[in-house]
C-alpha cells in the first residue's frame, strides 16, 4: 500500500477546448479510504482514469510512495480497479478469476490458492470457488471483482469507480460493508468515485468534492457536513442540503431582513447564511417564515420529531426539530447563533 | 463518456497487407470494365492502356441490361422488408421469451439454408409455378427469406437482448399499449440493429444467382442472370461482364455506408 | 444468459418467421424426397424403388471422391478464413473515422454476385493475362490453374479467402466492439498479455458470434458451387468437382432425377448433420458455462 500524492493534475480530452481536470491536488495517507464525490462530468472518472495510469495528465504528477508514477502504465504502477459493472473472465472459475492476477506475476499454483483462499474468506466468498461466473448474482460477481482487485497483497491503491451501481438496492449496504471491512482490516489505500454523497460519508476516511474539473473541498465526513468550504458542497450533502438564504453584514453581526441572527467578524456587505436543517428551529421567536408542511421522520423519547418546510420571502428552507404544537401557519426561525456559516462569492468565509 | 486505451487502438500493419490482397483482384476487375475485349485477352498490361467507358455506355444503352438491374433491386428490396417485417416480431419472442422448442426453432430456420440447390431448383420451380408466381420479383424474393429470414432474426435477437427488459416494463408501467411500445419506442432503439439486418439481408440476396435464374425467365430477369448470358459471337464479352460487375458493387456499397455507424458500435449477441 | 420468462404464447410471434420460411423450404424439401424412392422415367411413368438410390449413392465411388474433396476444401477454408477474419477484426482500428473506411473495403467482396467473383479470379489468376498469374511466373514458379490440380486448388482457395474471411472479419468486429472498455482495463491491470487478452477477454464474449460466423461458412463453402463452375469448371479433370457440381451433372446432364434426389437428401442430411454437432456442442459449453 501507498501514500499518494497529486500535484496540479490537469487533463484535456483530445480534441475538446476545455479542461476536464483543472489543476487538482490531492493527498492520501496510507491506508486511507479516500472518496472522490461529485456529480456526473464533473471530471472524478477522468481522476481515477488519471490514476489508473489508463490516461496521460496533460500537466501535472502523480506519485505513490514519493515515486513520480506519471508516465507509467497501470499494470507499472500496480494499482487495481473494480468498475462500475463487474468485470469477470467469463471462461475462468472463480478461483480462476481470483488467481488471475497472482498467476499473471509469476505466483506458483499453490501460493496463489492460499491468497485466494485468504480474500475468499475475507469477503465470505468460500462458498463460490468452484462456480462459473455466469450462473452468479450481480452481487457474488461484484464481491468476485473487489476480490480480484484486493488479491494482490503488494498492490498499491485500489480504485474503485461507482462499484455499487450495478448492485440490486436491496444487497447495496452489504457490499458496502464487506468493502469497508477489508479496507480497514487490510490497511488498504482505496480511492472510491461515486456521487452518493452517503456512500462517500459513511465509506470514506476523506473526501474530495470535484465541480467542473476542480476541487472544491478535501476534508473528513465531518468536515464536509460542518464546514463546507463552497455553496455547492454545503447544498450537496446532507438530506436535504444545507439551508441557503441570502443576508448581509452591518454592524458586525448578520441579518437577514433586518433581523439580526448573530454576531460576526465580517466586513459588512451582502452575504449567503448557510445553516443546517438540524440547527435550527422554527417556534415563536426569530426571523418570520411561513410554514408550508411538516413530515414526521420518527420520534425521540416518545415525541415526534421532523422535517419542516417553510418559506423565507420567497427561498424554501428546511428545519430537522421535535413538531409541537406551536407551529403555526405564521412562524419563527431561529438559528443556532454559534453555526452561523458565512459564503461570499460561494465560498465559506472563515469569521473565525 | 471517457473512453480510455484500448478504444482508440490503431491499425495493425498487418491489416494494410489483407487490404491489398483484397484490392488486387478489384483492381483487375476495375482496369477489366475500362479495356475491350481484345486488350483484356490479347495482352498483360497492369495499367489499361486505351481506356474505355464503352462497357459501361452498352450496360447504361442497352434496356437488357439495365431492365435487370431494376428488376434486381425490385426483388431484393422486397426480400429486405419481408425479411426485417418476419423476424422483428420473432426476434422479440426469441430475446424476451422461453418457449416450447426455441432452440431447435432456431435452427431449424437454419438448416433451411442448408439445402444444396442444385436438385431443389427442380421443386422450386414447380412450387413457385403452380401458385402463379413464376417469372416474378415476389417469387426470389421469398425464396431468398430461406437464407436471409433466420441470419435476420439472429442478428436481431442480438440486437434486442442487448436492450434492457426495464424498457419494457417502464412503457407498460406508463401505460402506453404493446403497439405504440414497440413501434414508438423499441424499434427506434434497435435502429442500428436493423440497419444492419438490412445489409446482411441485401447482401445475401444480391449476391444469389441459382434461384434467382431457375425463378425467372424473361419478365423479372435479374441483373445476375443476364451477366452470365454476355456471350457474343466472339465469345464471353468480358468487357461488359467485368463493367456490370463494378456497378453490381454500387447498391451494395451505399447500404454499408448507411449502416456504417452501427456496424463500428457493433453489437453484444445474445443468442447463439 | 439470462432469458426471459417461459410464454409459449411467445410462438404467435414466431408464425410469420416459420409461414415464410416453411412456404419454400417444406413443399420442396418433400418432392426431393419423393424423388428420391422413385425411378423416374417421364411425368406418369414412376416405380417405387425404396432406398435403392440411396445404397446406390453411398456405393458411388465418383460421390465419394466429390465427398472427400468437399471435406477437405470446407476444412482447409475455415481453418483459414475464421482464424484470419479474427486477426483482421482484431487489427481493424477502433473508433476513427477510417474504420468506417475499412469496414466498406472489407464488405466489398461479399457485396459481389458469385459468378462475378469466379470471373474476376479466373482472369487474375490466369498466367497469361491476369495479375497473379503474371506475378507467380515472373517468380520462376510455373503456375496454371486449368492445368495443374494443385494450382486449380490454390486459386480456388485463394478465391474463397478473398471472397468470404470479410464476413468472419466483419462478424467479429461487431462482437468486439461491442465489448465495454473496463474488460480490456482489467486485464491490462492484472497484467495480462496480449494472448490472455484474446484468449480470457474477448474469444469468451465473441462465442456468440463465432458460432454463427462459422455455421455460415460450413453451410457455405459444403454448397459452393457457382464460383468453381465459372474459375475451373471442375478441373483439370474432376480434381476440383465438389458434390454440388456432381450432384448437378447428374440433375441437369444425365437427367436422373431419382439418383440425383437421393444424393440431395443425403446430402441435406450431413451438412444439417455437421452443422448440428457443431451447434449443439456450442450450445452444452453455454450451459456449462
């Protein structure tokens, strides 16, 4: 496994004016689960072709270990993949197909069958040694491919590209889970693309957030879900997104009307109010909304707590709270005063 | 989409060579259609050296010749629409249905290409004479459907099992009828898949001449049958022979470059 | 392959497909066979011979030697054409504009009625006037295909690999491309060779299409019979007289409807015979597999 370090990485298809990479940077630790998020074209495939070694950066370096890698091919670089769709040797058993890789570097029949008895126990695949890939579920061929993917023990990152598209819903979370499991237990680098934002929270170590080929945020779940660091990372993650609404600063404090929300150090001027649904409450004092619905989402110490909509002027914003009986057509909202999250020209300004 | 390495893979040399050993032998039969007679016979020369479009002014002149053509072209257009409107339903039942004897159906449609024709001529023609369709375009056209019907509905089948079932559950979740689904929606996904029936179905029957000639007499004679009656007084008129052979490579070619597209996509085949 | 639900409704679709199909192959396919148990002599003259033709055929030592022949031609142009009409797939050029241009080139050939095909090589290879013919002997090596049997056989086979490894080519393309980039990926990442490509990535998903490209071509090349009649006529002597052309001097030259009928029959029954080992044993690896 490897540490991974990548320097203004650029990539322009031929043919095409724009980048579709721009100057990305990017830092793996070993043994990281690192997640590359983002929506469709926004470049996060063209990164792991990037890695994979299976397209040339028009600028830019990649290196593993302190090894600049760039201008080696995958097989050089000895990462592995797993698709979007399981890739399997149809004409090979599983055991064929697991012992593909080992084989292919030289490993003698009988290391590379206590290999592939290890990952197979591992990913609980034991019972599908002797099968042939066709007769399999989406899922078994799935596990087969991450199998094959991790069965080098000398592998340096395995890249994983949306491996849980193709999966029924239903087996999602357990293929997620033996992922997570060997990752951890195997102390592996794992780069993971996807654009669920709650496969990348609850998979990842770190994430990076791409938007039209740059990087808008790198930081841990956590960081991602209390100080995002743009608009569209701040909208994208949570169910439902961040709670954007426009205010100013005057005085050293925000408004939004003129109703103060609280304190500030920034300098006055038009500004966006970013605030979790969860931080804030909508009751009888603060900012006056109109409450357009309320869903219960299920109950805490035996009252019913929810999702509020209710509208801001003429912005909706959500609210995550216990539902009393105070809530009225015409409402207040208050706003946790201490989360207050400030963007200017989209992106977190940092009060503190 | 990315499509990355192997996508844009380059010609191998190897290939420049095949293409030569394929373009010699039309070359030659190019440099035969601008040359008479006498200089095709009497002389080797690589390059014609009196080059002449008398072959073709007789063929463009002579109604014989392009009588035949026509009535060619009748005949394999009507096998091409019989063919495709035959097996898109049967290709349907084959891609999204098991059925009693599916397997053997299918190869049954094959082995009925498998009949040598020199002694199926005879019955050919009685059949064909005793329904009043001797001596027309309708009657090679479906004799042909025997060898193009079952190549069709394979490819086809190909073609459809490569689609998701989920559209067609989709369309009966919406509630469109089993008609509009398959005319508005299927067919046009396919497209390419049809495109391509077309080509192998023209190919196949263009190209046929023993039925094509035991089928037809005077009226419906096609451009095949005529090519192999060009003897003159000196002998076969290679010439004109060679000059109606270029041009029966002209339909055939403007089919290929319509169904080019589809043919490069290429086509994930199911059913064997 | 997953396959659908089991619907023998599903036949309904099929009607059309067999209506079509069973108008020209059933009608005739019985008048053979009725032919072939008759001793023919006019319209209202017949005598029931039984099987007396078909004991008749198989003693026939001219339907032997045309046998024989035949094996050994359709074997020798597979074993060229299908492993040929792969390289050639494989060496076609991906998703650029000249393998549109290369895929015309390649339809070229097959696009040409047969009897054109004989023409063109029995001009080209002629060694007086024709391009390979003048080639070969500007060579030194003394090359006449009405003259020499081997020579009428090397042209021959020449002929069918110019005419025919275009649709093996053109077959397998289509399968290949259809193959998604990540196969290739994958095994680039295992460290495949070149060879384990071809043999783990992409012969699996072209069995589909090799197993009609090659159905096609047994059933044609064991039919051929337009080419050869117009390139040697059968010659020099009967070296090169395949069972159609014997089957037709018998039909067409001497007339003998009966004994002709009974060779046709058996005649069907083994290219359908061959064809069918071959399909099945397709079919019992699929479900193996």
């Amino acid at each position: 496994m490897a540490g991974i370090e990548v320097r203004d990485l650029s990539h322009r298809y031929p043919g095409a004016k724009e980048l579709t990479l721009d100057g990305i940077d990017l830092q793996l630790a070993d043994g990281e689960a690192h997640a590359i998020l983002g929506g469709s074209g926004t470049g996060k495939t063209t990164l792991l072709n990037l890695l994979a070694g299976l397209l040339v950066p028009e600028r830019g370096s990649i290196k593993f270990d302190g090894r600049d890698v760039t201008g080696l091919s995958g097989a050089q670089r000895n990462v592995a993949q797993v698709f979007q769709f399981p890739v399997l040797y149809p004409s090979l058993d599983v055991t064929g197909n697991l012992e593909f890789p080992l084989r292919n570097r030289g490993w003698s029949r009988q290391a590379a069958r206590t290999r592939v008895l290890e990952v197979a126990r591992l990913l609980d695949l034991e019972a599908l040694l002797d099968r042939q890939p066709a007769g399999l579920s989406l899922f078994e061929k799935q596990l087969i491919a991450i199998g094959r993917a991790l069965v080098r023990p000398d592998v340096a990152v395995v890249l994983l590209d949306e491996p849980l598209t193709a999966v029924e819903p239903a087996t999602k979370w357990r293929l997620r889970r033996a992922l997570k499991t060997v990752q951890t237990e195997l102390g592996l680098t794992m780069v993971y693309v996807t654009h669920d934002q709650t496969e990348a929270l609850t998979f990842a170590d770190k994430i990076t957030m791409l938007h039209e080929g740059r990087v808008l945020q790198t930081g841990t779940p956590l960081e991602f879900y209390e100080r995002p660091a743009h608009q569209i990372v701040a909208h994208f993650i949570g169910s439902p997104g961040m709670n954007l609404i426009d205010a100013h600063v005057s005085a050293g404090a925000l408004h939004v009307g003129d109703i103060s929300v609280g304190p500030v150090s920034a300098a006055p001027g038009p500004c966006v109010l970013g605030f979790r649904p969860e931080w804030a409450e909508i009751g009888e004092v603060g900012i006056p909304v109109t409450v357009q619905s309320t869903r219960v989402t299920g109950t805490e110490e035996g009252v019913a707590v929810g999702l509020v909509a209710a509208h801001l002027g003429d912005q909706v914003v959500y609210t995550r709270q216990v539902l009393g009986g105070s809530l009225d057509h015409d409402a207040r909202l208050r706003i946790d005063a201490d989360r207050l999250i400030v963007f200017r020209d989209q992106h977190r300004f940092d009060h503190d | 989409m990315v499509d990355p390495v192997d996508d844009r893979r380059k010609a191998h040399w190897s290939l420049y060579v095949y293409c030569v050993y394929l373009l010699l032998p039309l070359y030659w039969l190019v440099g035969m259609a601008l040359k008479t007679n006498q200089d095709i016979v009497g002389k080797f020369e690589v390059v014609p050296g009196n080059p002449t479009l008398a072959n073709f002014a007789e063929i463009f002149t002579n109604p014989v010749w392009y009588q035949a053509f026509g009535n060619s072209l009748t005949y394999v257009t009507i096998n091409t629409i019989l063919s495709v409107a035959v097996a898109l339903p049967a290709a349907y039942a084959f891609s999204r249905y098991r059925f009693l004897g599916d397997r053997q159906l299918f190869f049954w449609l094959l082995t009925n290409r498998m009949a040598p024709p020199a002694v199926f001529l005879l019955p050919f023609f009685q059949l064909y004479s005793a329904v009043g369709l001797f001596d027309t375009s309708i009657a090679v056209a479906v004799a042909h459907c025997l060898f193009t019907v079952p190549l069709a509905v394979w490819i086809l089948e190909g073609f459809m099992s490569s689609v998701p079932r989920e559209l067609d559950e989709m369309a009966q979740v919406d509630g469109h009828s089993f008609g509009y689904f398959f005319f508005r929606l299927f067919i046009p996904v396919i497209r390419g898949g049809i495109g391509v029936t077309v080509f192998f179905c023209f190919m196949f029957s263009w190209v046929e001449l023993l039925i094509a000639r035991t089928l037809t007499a005077s009226e419906a004679k096609p451009i095949v049958v005529v090519m192999t009656r060009t003897v003159s007084a000196s002998g076969l008129d290679w010439g004109v022979l060679a000059a109606a052979g270029v041009l029966t490579i002209v339909p055939g070619l403007a089919v290929v470059w319509f169904v080019r597209r589809h043919l490069v996509r290429g086509f994930a085949m199911g059913r064997v | 392959m997953i396959k659908g639900v089991s619907n023998n409704r599903a036949w309904l679709a099929v009607v059309p497909v067999v209506l079509v199909v069973a108008f020209s192959a059933v009608v005739p396919l019985m008048t053979v066979v009725n032919y072939s148990v008759q001793d023919i002599f006019d319209v209202d003259t017949r005598l029931f011979v039984g099987l007396d033709w078909y004991r008749e055929t198989l003693r026939d030592p001219r339907f032997i030697d045309a046998l024989l022949r035949q094996v050994t031609f359709s074997a020798t142009v597979l074993v060229i054409e299908v492993p040929l009409g792969i390289w050639i797939a494989r060496a076609l050029p991906r998703d650029s504009r000249a393998t549109s241009a290369f895929l015309i080139l390649l339809a070229i050939p097959l696009l040409i009625p047969w009897n054109v095909v004989g023409t063109i090589w029995q001009i080209f290879a002629r060694p007086d006037i024709g391009l390979l013919g003048v080639s070969v002997a500007a060579l030194g090596i003394s090359f006449n295909y009405t003259g020499s049997s081997v020579d009428a056989w090397i042209t021959l086979i020449l002929m069918d690999i110019w005419h025919w490894t275009s649709l093996v080519a053109l077959l397998a393309f289509a399968g290949l491309a259809s193959i998604p980039s990540p196969c290739y990926q994958a095994a680039m990442l295992d460290g495949a060779s070149t060879w384990q490509v071809f043999r783990y990535v992409e012969l699996p998903r072209l069995k589909s299409v090799l197993t009609i490209a090659v159905l096609l071509r047994v059933m044609d090349s064991l039919m051929i019979y337009t080419e050869p009649f117009v390139l040697t006529g059968g010659g020099p002597g009967n070296s090169t007289t395949f069972l159609s052309q014997y089957l037709t001097s018998m039909a067409v030259g001497q007339f003998d409807l009966g004994p002709a009928a009974a060779f046709s029959v058996l005649y069907f029954l083994l290219i359908v015979l061959l064809c069918w080992l071959f399909y099945t044993s397709v079919m019992r690896s699929e479900a193996d597999g």
